[in-house]
C-alpha cells in the first residue's frame, strides 16, 4: 500500500498511537481530519502534522453522541476524496466484571466498538470511491487482549475482540472493492492511557515505545498485511501458547491473580 498523500479521518489522535500516527502521514504529505474529545490536544497534532509536511484540520466531538458520526463523515467529505479511516479511538476500565459500573461498561461498547462500526458504516462509501486509483485504507486499532484476554478485562476484552472480527468480516464483504482493511493489535504501550495502571513486565506488561509500535503498523500497512501484531516477546509468547493451549495459560496466569488485579484496579481512562 501507498501511504503518501492520504486524505481522511483519525479518530483518538490527540494523544498517543493517534497521534504519532498522524505524524507519520503528515510525512507523507497526508491531508487529515483529527477527531477527539479536547480541542488543545487536537491543535498540538496538527501543529505536529503541518510541521511534519501534511495538512490537518481539527474536529473536536465525543463521536458516541447522537449524530456525531454523521458530523464527522460530513466534515471528511467536505474536505475531498476520502482514502483513509483510522479508527482509533478507545477507552479502558479494568477491574472484575461484578464491580464495574455500569456507565464504565457502557462507555467502552460505545467508544470501542459502536462507534468505530458507525463511523466505518458512514465513511464506506467515500473510501469505495476513492479506491480506484490506489485503494483505500481503513485501519482498526484492537488490542492484544483480543488475541488473549486477560482477568479483569472482560469488557475491554470483548470490545477489541468484537472490532477485530468486525475488521475481518467487512474485509471479507469489501473485497475486490480497493479498500484495504487493517487491523493492529498493540499490546502495552506506553501512552496516556496506560498510565493509570501499575502492571508491568512481571504481570505481562512491559509497555513499548509509541514510536516503535506505530514504526510496526505501517510497516504492515505498506507491506499490504492485514493483521498486525505489534505486542512485544513475552506477550506474544502468550499469545502462541493460547492458540495451541489454553488452559496452560490459565494455570500460568492463576497465580498472579491477586498481583494483577491490584496493579490494574486503577486503570481506568473514562
């Protein structure tokens, strides 16, 4: 995939892989459209992307709203052809299920999962058009806990879960169309996001740069991958062994329970 002179839509993007994302296609003279609750942080990306080489313009809205998606898409059209979504916008809520509130829950089916599969929903049209020349790129930003999901986590967990096969099902039903649909799997990163959490390497989550994770999934956008697993060793080790045994990970997870839930009890970016 050609990634350079890219018109379209981030979602997330002020702060964190939205961000740096953004950066890197306004080095590649990216025309974009950055999306996000808080309009400072929003104008530092763009002042980031128009000192990188791109153009950007700013849309502050909570897109789980009513009609925010539509204000969005007609704000990405009314700037020219679209060929690329990047829905990356997410929030997290960590604990055991019986002690999440329930505006927690809530909040992260919204941001994580219907709006993403609204926004796509809306914008698919314009990405189908504009992929004739060079094809479209829709990418989804899930998380490694939808590869394994890990105890206190179920609701993030199936969030991410639910993006990444809706990714694969729409990848399915557009083909042949020029969009290319992408799906990146993070696992920690250290962003915003993570800095409620106290887990690191000895609970299974040692954080990697923005940087190198964001170097990662457009190597694989360009490469024409559609997964991407950008979560580091020890994780990955995980992840291979949850796809042949399972219940080992469980017994390998079992004793670390109680550490765990006092490390992530915290974590919480609503």
């Amino acid at each position: 995939m050609d990634i350079t002179n890219r018109t379209g839509v981030i979602t997330g993007a002020g702060t964190g892989i939205g961000r740096a994302l953004a950066v890197e296609f306004g080095r590649q003279q990216g025309n974009l459209l950055l999306v996000g609750r808080r309009t400072a942080p929003l104008e530092e990306t763009a002042d980031m992307v128009r000192s990188a080489g791109g153009t950007a313009d700013v849309f502050a809205a909570d897109i789980t709203e009513p009609g925010a998606v539509d204000r969005v898409a007609g704000a990405a059209r009314a700037r020219g052809p679209v060929d690329l979504l990047i829905n990356n916008a997410g929030n997290v809520r960590a604990g055991r299920l019986e002690d999440l509130p329930e505006q927690d829950v809530l909040a992260m089916i919204s941001l994580n999962l219907t709006a993403p599969i609204l926004l796509t929903r809306t914008l698919l049209p314009a990405l189908k058009e504009s992929a004739a020349n060079r094809g479209s790129i829709l990418l989804a930003i899930s998380s490694g806990i939808a590869l394994t999901g890990l105890p206190f986590y179920t609701v993030y967990a199936a969030t991410k879960s639910g993006i990444a096969h809706f990714s694969e099902a729409l990848r399915r039903e557009v083909h042949g169309t020029g969009v290319h649909v992408a799906t990146a799997y993070p696992g920690a990163t250290d962003t915003d996001m993570m800095t409620s959490s106290t887990a690191g390497e000895d609970l299974g989550f040692g954080r990697r740069p923005v940087a190198d994770v964001v170097t990662e999934i457009l190597a694989g956008i360009i490469a024409g991958d559609h997964e991407i697993n950008t979560a580091a060793t020890t994780r990955r080790k995980m992840q291979d062994l949850n796809k042949t045994d399972p219940l080992a990970v469980d017994a390998l997870l079992a004793p670390r329970l109680e550490a765990l839930e006092t490390a992530v009890r915290t974590h919480r970016s609503i």
